[in-house]
C-alpha cells in the first residue's frame, strides 16, 4: 500500500474541496455520433464540426449571434389571452404554458429586439422551438405585430427567424387567424419601402410556413433544414406517389427556386449584413426621422 496515494492524496484533496466536474462538458452530434468539446460547440454555434450538421439553436442564442457584438434591446411584447377556449387535453392549456415558460425562460415562442446589423438598423424577431414546438398563437402574431411597427418606426429592416411545428392547436382558429394578421404586419414593413428578411431554420412548418415565413424579401436558409407545410407522409398519401430524395429540405428548395439561398450558420450574420447594406438599409447611428 502506497500511504502517498492512497491516504495523504485523499486527505488534501478533502481539506481543499474537490472541484465537481460539470456534465456537459460534451456533446454528441446526432447526425454522425461524434463527441464535440463544450467549447469548440459554443464557438461553433453548435454547428458539428465533423459533418457541418447544423443544430438547433435558442432564440436568445440567435439574437446574441446575430446583433453587433451581441448586444440588443428586447422589447416587451403585448400580452395575449391566456386561455380564450378553455382547452384542455393532457393538461390544462394554462399549466402547460406555465411549465413550458419555466422550462425555457421565455413567455411565448419568440423574442423581438432591435439593434445593429452589420452596421445597419435592424428588428430581429427569433423563435425557439422549445417552446411547445415554436407554435404559433396570439403571443406569435401579437409579437410580429409589434416587430413590423418598431421596424417602421426605426426605419429599420426587419429579420425574423422560423422555427415551427405550425399553429397551436391550443388555440384552434384563433392561431388560424395570426397566418393572415403575420401577413400584414409583413405589408406594414413593404409599404414604406423597408426590407423584410426571413431566415429558415430546421424546423420550418405548417401555419408559419403558409403565412410569414415564405414571404420575405431575401429568402434565406440553413443547410439542410426541414421546409415544407404539411409531413412528407401526408404528402406521400395524399398523392399516393414516392417524393424525391431531399424533399422539403433546405437544398431542395433552393434547387426549385423557392427560396434564394442556403447559408452556414458561420458565415449568416456577415451576409445578413452585407444584404443590408446593398438594400440601403439605414446606418445604426442614424435616428429614425
């Protein structure tokens, strides 16, 4: 027996404290399985770099990677009707936003504030799929509501970017009602002249796609991300016919002209502003008029 190892070892460590070693120092890509360092994921943008597979990403993530150096004003967004049809299924509509909002943090499925760009005045409007799948509500059209009013008051472009499994079914026709209320918001902003960019990430479904996500200016992508309105399933029934390799992905539709292009996660902010700025947007410094 080794008293050095075995007992004096130990017994400093104890009198010190022993330092835990947190849980998440690694991460496993779910595309190709390979670990990734906690570090290298965070600068990365969680972004695997192995395979390029692009993960998914927070809507506070997304601001912060976005703005000039990170730094933004969120705006406080209109309160909606918590619970306008009495829902319930598993649990009452109520509790399980209260859950999911302690869960994440977040009131609703999106966040709106406003800053720089590359230099330029913009509003950013992100949504978080944790958030009962990035559904849309009256949170979400009341959120892009005030998003295309600040961005006309500012005279700044308008960005949002799509992360949905489609309307709330908690809401029911209500949440039907925000696809064409998004769609004049969308209006608002084209009226006077303004840029409105919308950036498709994975994944970018039902209600939101057939409304304000598909209506942008600048359509833009991230490699590989589910697009489409209805599952490819339904599809295949309905048609009774076996889709393509690739369908509703992000290549796909950038091969068919349904968007203008598919951009990495590394590179987006820098061509979000470059964009800006050949679409005249105005410089940050400058005060609204």
């Amino acid at each position: 027996m080794n008293w050095l190892t075995e007992f004096v070892r130990p017994r400093i460590r104890t009198l010190l404290g022993r330092k835990e070693a947190p849980d998440n120092l690694w991460h496993q890509c779910p595309s190709c399985q390979q670990m990734i360092f906690h570090r290298e994921f965070e600068a990365a943008r969680k972004v695997c770099p192995h395979c390029g597979h692009h993960m998914r990403a927070s809507a506070a993530e997304r601001l912060a990677w976005t703005f000039d150096e990170g730094t933004f004003h969120k705006i406080d967004l209109p309160k909606a009707p918590a619970d306008p049809l009495k829902f319930q299924d598993k649990k009452r509509y109520p509790d399980r936003l209260a859950d999911t909002r302690k869960k994440t943090g977040m009131e609703d499925a999106v966040l709106v504030a406003h800053g720089s760009v590359g230099g330029h005045k913009a509003v950013v409007a992100a949504m978080d799929f944790r958030f009962m799948g990035g559904s849309m509500g009256a949170a979400m059209g009341e959120a892009l509501v005030a998003a295309a009013r600040l961005a006309v008051l500012q005279r700044a472009a308008l960005i949002v970017f799509t992360a949905s499994g489609g309307a709330r079914m908690q809401e029911g026709p209500i949440s039907l009602m925000q696809m064409p209320r998004t769609t004049i918001a969308v209006q608002m902003v084209r009226e006077v002249g303004l840029p409105y960019i919308v950036v498709l990430t994975d994944p970018t479904t039902g209600g939101v796609t057939a409304s304000f996500a598909m209506l942008g200016d600048i359509q833009i992508a991230e490699p590989n991300a589910l697009i489409g309105f209805a599952g490819a399933r339904v599809i295949e029934e309905t048609i009774r016919e076996k889709l393509p390799p690739g369908f509703q992905r992000a290549e796909y539709l950038l091969e068919h002209g349904m968007i203008d292009m598919v951009v990495p996660r590394g590179e987006l902010t820098p061509m979000i502003g470059r964009l800006l700025g050949l679409l005249r947007v105005a410089p940050a410094e400058q005060r609204a008029a």
